[in-house]
C-alpha cells in the first residue's frame, strides 16, 4: 500500500487478524454444535481471503468516534461481515458464477439447494451477532439487508436494459454496495457514543466511500486482470449495466453508439477492442475516474467534520488506497 505508513499498514494487518480470529471462533463454536456441512460450506467461502475491509472500517469507525471497549464492537464489524459473504452466496448463484475469489463457487461444489441454505446459514449467524445491539442498531442492520433485497430486484430488472439511467445505477449502488458501509460505520459511531447527529457524518463517509469503492469495481470490470483479482469483462459478459457503459451509451451518437448497442445486446471477447475504443471517445473512463475522486473527497470531508486521531487518519489513508487501485 503506497498511501499508508508502515505502522498504518501493520496497523490493519493487526485488525485484519481479529476479525479472521473472530470468524474461526464463531465458525469453531458452531462446528463443535453439530453444524456439520453446513459450516463447513460456510467456512469455505468465509475464510478464503479478502481484506476485511467492512469489519475493518467498522472497527476503526468505533475507535474514530470515541469507542474504547474492542469486545464491544467486534460482534457488529463480524456481523456485517458474516452478511456481506451471505449476499455473495447468492449472488454467484444468481450470477452463475465459476469462481470466488479462486475458489470454486458454492453453488458448483455442493448444489444450488444446499448453497443457498449455507447463504441464509450466514445471513442467520449475521443477525444473531447483530441482535444484541440497542433496537437503533438492529434497526439499521436489518433497514441495510431490505436495501439490499430491494436492490439486488433493481439490478435483476436492468440487466441488458440499454435505457438504464445513471440515477437508475446510483439508486441500486446505494441500496446494495454503499448502505452496508453506511450502516456499518453510523452503527459504529452509535455504538461509541455518538450523538445521532455525530453518527449521520460517519454513515456519510460511510456511504461516500462505499459509492466510489462500487465505481472503482466498474473500472476494473473494463481494466482488470486475474492477477488483481478481477478477471476482465465479467459485468459486460452478465449484462450488468455498470456507469461507464451507461455514460458511454448517453454521450455517444451515430455509429459509436449503434455498435455499443450490438456489443452489449451480445457480447464476445474478441470484440473487447471495439468496446475499449467506443469507452475511450466518449471519455467514460476518465468521468468514472473522476467520480471516484469526487465521493472520496465527499467522505474524507464528512469524516473530518466528526472523527478523529489515528483511526480517522487511517481511514483517510484507505480512501487513497481505493482510489489509486484503478491508476
């Protein structure tokens, strides 16, 4: 990571750990109940990598706004993090998708039906750990999965729908990739001791910050390579209509825009450079970018107006992190 100290860095490896030590805990805890196949199917999917980064805000949310008992906090940053992998279950299913993060999908290993329980298995453990909050705190967790229903139905209606507007993707953004962050970190703040109002700047970070982590995926959708951990194409091949695609189609007229249209309506890889010329001309690419760069200063500016020392510097660090991983 280039825009973080070295102490920063080991900083998050450290919070990184507690949170993997924490999901064993629980998965172990289970296991040792009789939760047979289907933990073990949980674990396959919880604990094969990622950065941890939900719990990871999350936590430092808490220490940013004040929070001093670790133990208190942890169960929020696992809960959210057990609910995240569950939505993931199921969207490789709906997605049929080959792999996760170099792994085999669920859905691939062990049947459709018995993926989709281990998914709800997660989403249960999720809000088992989430339910020992105050009722403001259960409200947002289960207020953030309604989002995400709502919008996963929003996503499933827009596929291949060249009409598809950049409100239409800003709407399903925030219900399904930035509520989560925002949840997560005005829980957190709450959870601290912060006043609503206090808190409201954190779910604005939050949210912020979750908005430009969805756009940077979109790039690398169009950039990226299997060595980075995002294979190229993938959204495009699904019919996902991500915002570069929506811009392109909006500012591109005559030709340029007729043949987008066929490339989306069906795309092959060996058509890859034609998609890339069409993104260039219209300068889609460099509006995302710039995007990106946009909500990341929207989220430093809200979480200056309300938290502060080292946590908050930290989490200032990881908004360069994830604007630079497209640059």
């Amino acid at each position: 990571m280039t825009g973080l100290s070295s102490v920063q860095v080991e900083r998050l490896s450290d919070l990184k750990d507690e949170v993997d030590g924490g999901l064993e805990a629980l998965l172990d805890d289970a296991e040792s109940k009789g939760g047979g196949q289907v933990v073990a199917m949980a674990r396959h999917v919880l604990m094969s990598g990622g950065k941890r980064l939900r719990p990871v805000l999350f936590m430092l949310s808490y220490d940013a706004a004040g929070g001093s008992d670790r133990e208190h906090v942890m169960p929020l940053a696992l809960a959210f993090e057990l609910i995240h992998t569950a939505t993931l279950v199921h969207d490789d299913m709906n997605d049929d998708a080959d792999e996760r993060r170099g792994r085999r999908t669920l859905h691939l290993d062990a049947g459709p039906e018995k993926a989709l329980i281990a998914g709800d298995w997660l989403f249960v453990q999720g809000f088992g750990l989430g339910g020992r909050y105050p009722e403001r705190v259960v409200r947002l967790m289960a207020d953030c999965c309604a989002d995400i229903a709502v919008s996963e139905f929003k996503q499933l209606d827009h596929i291949d729908d060249l009409t598809t507007s950049p409100e239409d993707y800003l709407d399903i953004v925030r219900g399904k990739t930035a509520g989560p962050f925002a949840a997560g970190c005005q829980s957190a703040a709450l959870l601290a001791g912060c006043t609503e109002d206090e808190a409201s700047a954190f779910r604005t970070f939050g949210e912020e910050l979750g908005i430009a982590f969805q756009l940077v995926d979109d790039l690398l959708d169009l950039r990226g390579s299997p060595d980075m951990g995002k294979p190229r194409g993938v959204d495009v091949a699904e019919g996902k209509m991500t915002l570069p695609l929506i811009h392109a189609l909006t500012l591109s007229h005559g030709a340029d825009r007729t043949t987008l249209a066929e490339l989306l309506a069906s795309f092959t890889e060996d058509r890859w450079g034609e998609l890339m010329s069409i993104l260039e001309r219209s300068d889609s690419l460099h509006y995302v970018e710039l995007l990106v760069d946009l909500h990341l200063e929207r989220a430093a500016n809200a979480l200056r107006s309300a938290g502060s020392g080292p946590a908050a510097d930290l989490m200032i660090g990881m908004l360069a992190e994830i604007g630079s991983r497209t640059r």
